[in-house]
C-alpha cells in the first residue's frame, strides 16, 4: 500500500450542493451558519471537533482531525440545492420546525439567498409529495443534462474550486438493481428511453459523477450503489459514499450490539418502534418508501452479530422494526428499543432503551462531515466507494466481496486509520506491546 502522494490543500470555496432542501439540508446549512459567526457549537462533528492520536500513547500527539488533513474551512463553503417546493432555505427551515426562530432570524438573510433550483422529480417515487418546482423534459437524459447545466452555473455564480453533492431528498420506494444499472451504456441508453428503473435520485447522482463530483447517499434508496454508477466514477475518479444517514435508533443499535457481541451475551428477539411527524415521517408512512428504510435498518444487526460464527447466540433472532407518522412529535423522534438477551446458561433478560431524540440534529453532522470528507478524498485521488465514511451510514457501500463493516468502533478505526494513511503517519493497530518490551 502506497500512501497517497501529497494531498492539495483546500484552497478556495467548495460548493456544496443538496438535492431536498428539507429538514436535514436546511438544519445543516442554517448551523453552518450559526458556527461561522461564533453562535454555536458543531457539536456532532468528527470534522469539527475531533482528535487523532498519532504514534505511541507516551508521545503525547492527538491534533484535531480538522488541523491533521486539509479540510476546506467552514467560511469557503458555499452551499446550493434542489428542491419541488420553491421556499427558500429560511421559509423551509421554518416550515422543518427544527431550529427555533430566533436561531433562524439571526442568519435570515444568508438563509434567504439559498433558493431551490428546479427539481428533477416523478411523484412514482415519492408518492405522498407532490410540489410546484419541477423540471421538464424531453426524457430522463434531457433532465439529466439539465441538471449538469444547473451545477455548472453554481460553480461558475459562486466561483466554486470543487464541489460535492449530497442527497438529501425523501426516501424514494423500494427498488431493486436491474440490468439497466449494470453498465454505463445499458444506463445512458434507458436514460434515453426514461426507463422506470431510473428514479429521481438516480438522475442527480449520474450528473454529479458524470461531472467528476463527488457524491453521497443521505436516504436509503437505490441511487449511486449500482455497477454503472460504480464504473462512471471510476472513469471521472468521483469518490461515493452512502448509504442512509446512522443516526437515532440505528446509532443506539450499532453502539450497544457490538458490546454485547463482545461479552458473548446472545440476543434472542430485538424490536424496535418509533414515532416520527416531520415530512420524512410521512412519506415513510407509505409501504413503498417504508420497505426501503426497513430493508436499510435492520441490515446492520446480522452483520454485527453473525450468525453464521455464533448460532447459539444469534441464530433466531427476531428483529423487528416500526416506524410510525405521528405529526404532533415533528422532527422530534422517539424510539424504543426492546432487547431480549440471553446470559450464563440461557437465563433470559432485557434491556430497554428510550431514545428521545432530534432527528435532524444528529444528522446535520453527518451530512457536514460526508461532505468535507468526500472532498478530502478527491483531492487525495481516492474515487469510487469509500468505506471509510461506513461510519456515517446505516447501510454502508462496500465491495462486492467483502460484507459491510456495521460496527460503529471497527467503523471509526477503519476512519481513523484511512486518515492517517493519508498523511504518511503509523497506523494503529492498539497492539501496544512496545510499552511493556
Ligand atoms: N434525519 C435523520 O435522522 C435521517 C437519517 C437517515 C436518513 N434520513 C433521510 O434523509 C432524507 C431527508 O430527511 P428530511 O428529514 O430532511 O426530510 P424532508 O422531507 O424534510 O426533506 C426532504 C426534501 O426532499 C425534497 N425532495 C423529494 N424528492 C426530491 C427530488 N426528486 N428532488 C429535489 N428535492 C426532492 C422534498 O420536497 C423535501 O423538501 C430522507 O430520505 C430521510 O429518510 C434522515
């Protein structure tokens, strides 16, 4: 393994574009703001606020990630977006109900600037959303090309260095890989045809690869974790990441699962409900979006547990999750979590855990650290999939050889260790005999 040569600095403004200026989006570009003029704290952020230690434990070197790689600063960010409903970034953020007005107001201007581009949008995948903003076009290529032109015109109005784009839209029905998405060729021509195999998100992806930007799955539908896709990045070397943001529920279950698999305690049944009423809650109260989130959020306990290696642990478990719209709760989600565990024996217990938490809030992180990270990542030459970022995301895009890496702690080592690959320093292995030697 050859380190990266020297990665560029972040020099000049890097254009962060998202597709769904919703809840997520507008939390996340609003605290950018509120961070930049000392308001507060990106509390949340890797990027922002983290260490790395570097060498032995007696030497004493944990520098913050942000000053260890050449991260863009979060004053060169200038961030852009598409959305079907014409509100600008401030009447959307309102209307998410995360922030709260008086948050809101201070940076009402810089909020006011951002005002959604036409969306490329067909209401047969997000069936209980339907808004005024929305392209036309001869077929899906035209939209395509249409949307290359509006990234174009960003960079060029903003002056932008690089960009990255980030989907943050709603989540999309369910979706399975056809032979369409197993080329570039087989995908360009159903482009032409406005094959249904090609959803809304899919058009967006395959304009920011098409134009060497890196890109990054916030939901869990079938966007850039295809084969055509994979091959379009690899000819314009665009870096991906994806897929569906870990954040309440999924973050609890990927934090507490691994401690149980490392004690040995078997696990037996593990049912999870929440409720949820912000706009994301509603169109995943429809089956066809629900099956995609339900497939994206019970993928990770398998692969913590493996069944396979520990059967008389883990063999039955009975894994069950729901989520219900409940509008009176907004953005703030409430999940609960039944655990059924077996110890010493076979004696049964469980565990409970009640998470009341802000959805939007633990995402806006993530969407801010992914999209400084896949900017990192292009400018050290590393494209395609970037299992790296696993760490960020529910359903993590991986090789078709490998299994996904789910456990939160394997997931930050692996981040870690890829950040100090890049700079030429040792990786850490936490063998730690040299202390005792
Ligand atoms: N908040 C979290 O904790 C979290 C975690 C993981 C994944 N997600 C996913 O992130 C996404 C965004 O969540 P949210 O709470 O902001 O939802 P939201 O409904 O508030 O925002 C989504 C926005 O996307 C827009 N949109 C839908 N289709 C579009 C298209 N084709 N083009 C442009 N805009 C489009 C909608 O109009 C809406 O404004 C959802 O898919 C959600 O499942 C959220």
């Amino acid at each position: 393994m050859t380190p990266p040569a020297q990665i560029p600095q972040a020099s000049g403004t890097l254009g962060v574009l998202l597709v769904g200026l919703g809840a997520v989006a507008t939390t996340t570009i609003a605290g950018v703001f509120a961070i930049r003029k000392g308001l507060a704290l990106p509390i949340g952020s890797l990027t922002q606020m983290g260490t790395i230690r570097l060498g032995k434990r007696s030497e004493g070197r944990s520098p913050k990630i942000k000053e260890f790689v050449p991260l863009a600063h979060l004053n060169d960010i200038v961030f852009g977006g598409w959305d079907i409903f014409e509100e600008d970034c401030y009447a959307a953020a309102r209307t998410a109900g995360v922030l709260e007005g008086a948050q809101l107001d201070v940076i009402r201007d810089e909020l006011e600037a951002i005002r959604p581009m036409p969306a490329v949008f067909d209401q047969r995948y997000v069936k209980r959303l339907d808004g005024p903003n929305v392209k036309k076009g001869r077929n899906k290529r035209d939209l395509a090309e249409q949307v290359i032109a509006d990234i174009r015109a960003f960079k060029a109005r903003h002056g932008c260095d690089r960009l990255v784009m980030i989907w943050t839209g709603s989540t999309e029905v369910y979706m399975k890989e056809t032979a369409v998405h197993q080329s570039v060729a087989s995908f360009e021509k159903a482009l032409e045809q406005s094959d249904d195999a090609i959803p809304s998100s899919m058009v967006y992806a395959y304009a920011a690869i098409s134009e060497g930007i890196p890109f990054a799955n916030a939901a869990p539908n079938l966007t850039a974790d295809v084969p055509a896709m994979l091959e379009l990045a690899a000819r314009t070397k665009a870096p991906l990441a994806g897929n569906d943001m870990k954040t309440g529920q999924t973050l609890i279950k990927t934090i507490i699962a691994p401690g149980l698999k490392a004690r040995l305690l078997g696990v037996r049944g593990w049912y999870s409900t929440n409720i949820l009423g912000n706009r994301d809650g509603e169109v995943l109260d429809d089956p066809e979006s629900f099956k995609t989130k339900e497939e994206s959020k019970k993928s990770a306990l398998d692969y913590i547990f493996q069944p396979q290696l520990y059967p008389d642990l883990y063999k039955d478990l009975c894994h069950v999750v729901r989520i219900n719209y409940y509008p009176p709760r907004g953005d703030n989600k409430e999940g609960w979590d039944n655990i059924d565990l077996v110890g010493w024996l076979g004696y049964p217990m469980q565990l409970k855990i009640n998470f009341l938490c802000r959805d939007s809030i633990l995402a806006a992180p993530i969407v801010l650290d992914s999209a400084l990270f896949l900017d990192l990542a292009k400018r050290a030459g590393m494209s395609g999939i970037q299992e790296w970022l696993s760490f960020y995301f529910k359903a993590p895009m991986h090789a078709p050889e490998v299994y996904p890496e789910h456990d939160l702690f394997i997931q930050l080592m692996k981040l870690k260790n890829t950040l100090r690959y890049m700079q030429g320093e040792e990786l850490i292995t936490h063998l730690g005999r040299e202390y005792y030697d």
